[in-house]
C-alpha cells in the first residue's frame, strides 16, 4: 500500500522500525491546554441516564453524614456529664449551685464563679453512669448506622461508575468501526489504545475515587457548619472566613496543573505508542542492531513523561498541606477562643469538645476537596481525550434508501474518478475503465502511482471527489457499505490472523458456513495439505501474530478465508511478495482457483505473476497510462514494455 505512504502529511521525526502502515505524529489536539468544564459538563452528561442510582448515592450519603455528624455532639454531652459529675461530687452536699457560685463571688474568687456559672451542677452527687451509658450507646448505633450507610452509599456509586464505563466503552468500540480509514493513517496505534485503554481506566478510577468522597465532604462541610452553628456561632464565624482563602488556594494551584496534567497522559500516549512499534518490530531492532537508537528515543520520551507526571503530581500535591496548615490555624484559634469561653462561663467543656471535633471534620473534608483536584483534573485531561476520539469526523452515512445490484455479475465501471488525500496533491484523475465479469484485471506501476488506492476506492474506503463507480449497473455510492463489502473479498500483502484456531481464522470469512465448506475452502487453497500434517489440525490454536506458521501458510489461509466468502469481486493486494518461489507457485494456485468466474483486481510488481490476466493497466501519478493484455502492451513498448525489462534485463544479463 505504497501509495498511502507518500501522502503530504507530516512525518514523525524518527520513526521507529517495524511498524505498518503510515507513520505519523501525535495527533495535534492533545497538545493544547485543557479545556476542563466543557469536558467536565460532558463527563457528566455521560451520568445522567444513572440519575436515580446518584439521587440513591446522595440519599444514602446524607443519612452517613447525618448519623456521623451528631456523634461529637452527643460525645461532648458525655464529656459535660463525666466533667460536671466530677465537680458536683467535689462540692458540699444540701446546697444549690447558686450558693455555691455566691459564696465565691463573696470571697473575690470571680474565676471560678465564672467557670461554674457555665456548668449544671448538684452538689454532693457524682458522675450519672446510666445517662452516659445511653449517650455512649446512642452514639456507637449512630456510627454503626454511618458505617451501613456509607457502605451502601459506595456500593451503589460503584454500580453508577462501571455502568457508566461499560457506556462509554461501548460508544467507543461503535465509534471505532465508523471512523474513516483516514482517521487510522494519521494516528498512531499505540496512542490510540491507550486512549481506549489507558485514559478510560482513568476516567474509571478517578469517578471512583473522586465521586463518593466529593459529595460525602460537601455533606459533611454543610453539616459540620450546622451543627457548629447550633453550638457556637462566634467560633463558626472563626471556621467559616477560611472558606474563601481554601477556595483561593485550590484555584492557584489547579490552573497551574492542568496543563501539566494533559501532558502527561499526551505523553503517555506517545510513550505506549514508541513501545508497541519496537515491540512490533523487535526482530529488525536486533538485526540492525539498532537497540541503541531505539532505547535513546525511549529514555527520551520517558523523561518527558516522567518530569510531566513529577510536575502535575507536585504541583496539585501542595493543596493537601496548604489545607491542612490552614486547618491547625482554626483548630489553634478554636482551642483558644473556647478555653477562654469556658472560663468565662458561656460554653460548657463537653461544648468545646464538640466544637474542636467539628473543627476538624470541617477541615477535613476541605482538605480533601483539595487533594482530589489532582485526581479531578488527570480524569476529566483523559476525559477530554476520549471525547476528542468519540468527536473525530465518522465516515459518511449510508445512502437512504439504499439500492443495491439484482445481479451478481461482479460487474466494475469507473467513470471519470477522480480523488485526492490533500486537496493541493491530485493522485487519482479522471480515470475511467471497465471491469467485466469473469476478468482479472491486472495493475501495476511505480510505488505511489495509486494502485492501492484504486483499490480502496472500491471497498469505499474512501469517498470519491467526483466521477463514480458502478457494481453491476448501480452507483457504489448509494450502496451500503456491508451490502459492498460483502460482495467482495480482499487478501493483502500483509496477512491478518487472530488468535484462534486455524478452523475460526477461515470461518471469519462466512461465520455461518458449515465444516464441509471449510474443509473444501481450504481445500482448494492448499491449506489442507500442510493442516493435516499439524498435531491438532484445523483446530491449531494460532499465537499472537501466528508466528506457529510461516508466511506462505498464514498467506494460503488469508486466501482459503476469501474463497469461503464467495465474493463476486476480488482483490489481491501483492498477496505474493513476502513468500519464497515454492510456496508462491501455491499461492498462485490458489488464487487461481480463488479468481474462478470473479471479477479480479490484482495488484502486482512482480510482473511474471500477472501474464495471464485480460487486462493490465498500467498507472502512474494517479492515471492510467496505458491498458491492454501482457502481449499488446509489450508490442506497444511503452511504459509496461520499460517496467518489463527493469525487472528481467539484469537476471538475464547475470544468466549470460
């Protein structure tokens, strides 16, 4: 597929070996700043069909956050109960709490009038053992029922997340299927599977993560200020003013990482990217010897993902000890303000208590609002990136209504095509031929003339700039797709086999088709042969890359899948070059019992294989420059005739 090669797009620096097919740079939109609400407002969009499972999260969050929000509440009233049981035991029995307190002010002991005056006292009694025994069992049901709550709550939220991906990966695999051939040339496989990997992992983990403890911290910060407003609303006042300055904090800070934080996962991409090509091409690297070369690319992307990781990470991590300082500053101001508010007699111990739990759970709960910004912004950086994929332009849609050939015939009529990849390079113009049924038609030419993308143009892998073409007397256009595809059937120079068995690998080109017709499939395409000969037979499980057979065996099977479709149009893309002289005179026979009554279109440079075919056109910068049969062309010596003798004139010379 030289041709496809060649187009004006721009080039990666240092492309590493082994891969197939164009090799192009990261695709330019990961490159700008984050655009993080319009991403967030569509991440959670993806949420709304599951807006009862959150109504349910939000629920059960309220009912954890409520029991856990009175329990200090309750704890500072045992505290007033054991405090104040111990000083009542210390006072005079028969006498009220008001003598006491007058009988200090009378002896110039203000202080401790002050302090007792905040007090409920009786004199002469000790500590109530059955009040504060229900107090302690009061609050040990309310964190229990806090526990099952909360419990339900990330249990329900879990069930929100993973359907929510299981969407999303699903629009994705469909997304996938309906991008143009276009879309693969100018991405990099690695970097795409990471977006479908990689970045929806982190869009998984970081809504997990992220979700529950988002909503259970604002719950918790509005019932924390509840509760300390019912306690002290001076000290609330105290709380409440670090609102704005944590709001402060976390906004510095985010906007400085979220750059960081698309870089690192474009990074990513680019790294998984450079790993799966070498690894593809882990044989060349060695035989080359070019480990070297090849570990140096590696350790510079790496570096560039590792100081972009190390940035995002520190720089989103200074939130979490900003908040937390901030948060020993209001605990220290609330111990003070409360010691001096005891001693004054306006608040009771067990009240201050309470207060410096609620001092911390509100705190708390900011902190970690904070620290979720890191986690935030890497999800919604990825979140971004599977949108872009999920955004990307999709092939055309189907004519409606469609029509398709009554016939079979494999009929092929091109009228006046012509297409360009770029609209500044023409490659394909004005061509027109016919096809007829039964013919092979053969093409060559130099590498980038368009032979490939004649052939693409059939399949519809692309869409024509103007001109048509016609499949038995109807317009391709108006087809379907699957009604075009299925009627023809493609075997490439590059073989494509799944990990299966031999018998699967076959079927895949009819899934419907019965054993017998396997058997006579491969059969004819002399796959049976060397099959019988294998321990398990048609049921050989292939390994990755069916590296457990050899190059012919992998070709004779990629073509036993084509004659079992039955395809009334076929083609065959260099199905011969990468096979030795024997297993090639196989192949040929296969194909040739593949092209029986089909339309073929077979492309070639090696000119010896192709003799035989009705018609050969000859192209060359996109047009057909000459056509005719193996012996008219070379009468002609013209362009075939030149290309003819720059493959045979130097093993004749040699032989003589």
């Amino acid at each position: 597929m030289s041709d496809q090669r060649t187009r004006n797009v721009p080039p990666r620096p240092m492309p590493g070996p082994g891969g197939r097919g164009p090799r192009f740079g990261p695709s330019l939109p990961a490159e700008k700043a984050l655009n993080f609400m319009p991403s967030a407002r569509k991440l959670a969009r993806r949420l709304k069909p599951h807006r009862l499972g959150l109504l349910g999260m939000l629920l059960l969050s309220m009912a954890s956050v409520g029991f856990s929000v009175l329990g200090p509440k309750l704890l500072g009233q045992g505290t007033n109960l054991i405090f104040e049981g111990a000083m009542s035991q210390r006072l005079p029995a028969g006498v009220t709490q008001e003598q006491v307190i007058e009988g200090l002010r009378a002896a110039g002991r203000n202080s401790e009038a002050d302090l007792l005056s905040g007090m409920h006292l009786t004199p002469g009694t000790g500590i109530d053992l059955q009040a504060l025994s229900r107090i302690l069992l009061v609050v040990l049901a309310l964190y229990m029922l806090s526990s099952i709550f909360g419990w339900l709550q990330a249990y329900v939220l879990n069930e929100v997340v993973q359907r929510t991906m299981y969407s999303l990966r699903q629009d994705v695999e469909g997304k996938i299927n309906r991008l143009p051939l276009g879309y693969y040339d100018k991405m990099q496989r690695g970097e795409l599977l990471s977006r479908v990997t990689n970045d929806i992992d982190n869009v998984s983990q970081s809504l997990q993560q992220t979700f529950s403890q988002m909503v259970t911290s604002l719950l918790t910060v509005v019932g924390v200020v509840t509760m300390m407003l019912i306690v002290s609303p001076l000290m609330t006042v105290i709380a409440v003013v670090t609102i704005p300055l944590t709001i402060l904090i976390t906004a510095v800070v985010a906007k400085r990482s979220q750059k960081l934080f698309v870089a690192q996962w474009k990074h990513t991409g680019e790294l998984n990217a450079d790993v799966e090509e070498n690894y593809t091409g882990h044989s060349l690297v060695k035989v080359f010897g070019r480990q070297r070369e090849v570990r140096a690319v590696f350790d510079a992307k790496n570096k560039e993902l590792y100081r972009a990781s190390f940035g995002a990470q520190f720089v989103s991590g200074i939130i979490q000890p900003a908040m937390m300082f901030v948060g020993n500053l209001i605990y220290v101001a609330i111990a003070v303000v409360g010691g001096m508010q005891v001693a004054a007699g306006a608040m009771r111990l067990g009240d201050v208590q309470a207060f410096l739990q609620y001092s911390r759970q509100f705190t708390q709960p900011l902190a970690q609002l904070g620290s979720m910004a890191n986690l935030i912004q890497s999800g919604v950086a990825s979140a971004e990136r599977v949108f872009e994929l999920l955004e990307a332009d999709e092939q055309s849609r189907d004519s409606s209504p469609a029509q398709s050939p009554a016939a079979a015939d494999g009929k092929l009529v091109f009228e006046d095509v012509c297409f360009r990849y770029t609209p500044d390079k023409p490659l394909i113009e004005n061509v027109s031929l016919t096809a007829r049924p039964g013919h092979t038609i053969a093409i060559v030419g130099p590498t980038g003339a368009g032979k490939t993308t004649l052939v693409n143009l059939i399949m519809r892998f692309y869409e024509l700039d103007s001109g048509c073409i016609t499949l038995d007397g109807v317009d391709i256009a108006m087809m379907t797709r699957d009604d075009l595809r299925g009627r023809m059937g493609m075997v490439l120079q590059d073989t494509w086999l799944f990990s299966g068995t031999i018998r699967e690998n076959i079927a895949y080109g009819r899934p419907d088709a019965t054993e017998e017709e396997i058997i006579d499939a491969a059969t004819a395409t002399y796959v049976d042969r060397f099959v019988r000969s294998l321990p398990d037979g048609y049921d050989t499980v292939l390994t990755d890359a069916a590296e457990n057979v050899s190059a012919g065996e992998k070709q004779l099977i990629t073509i036993a899948r084509a004659f079992l479709a039955k395809p009334s149009v076929l083609i065959l893309d260099e199905a011969t070059s990468s096979v030795d002289t024997r297993t090639e005179v196989l192949v040929q026979k296969a194909m040739a019992a593949l092209r029986s009554d089909r339309t073929s279109f077979v492309i070639a440079h090696r000119l010896s294989t192709i003799r035989d075919a009705d018609l050969i056109l000859v192209m060359d910068a996109g047009q057909i420059v000459e056509q005719g049969n193996h012996t008219e062309l070379l009468a002609a010596r013209g362009a075939y005739f030149e290309l003819y003798n720059a493959q045979f004139a130097v093993p004749v010379a040699e032989n003589i």
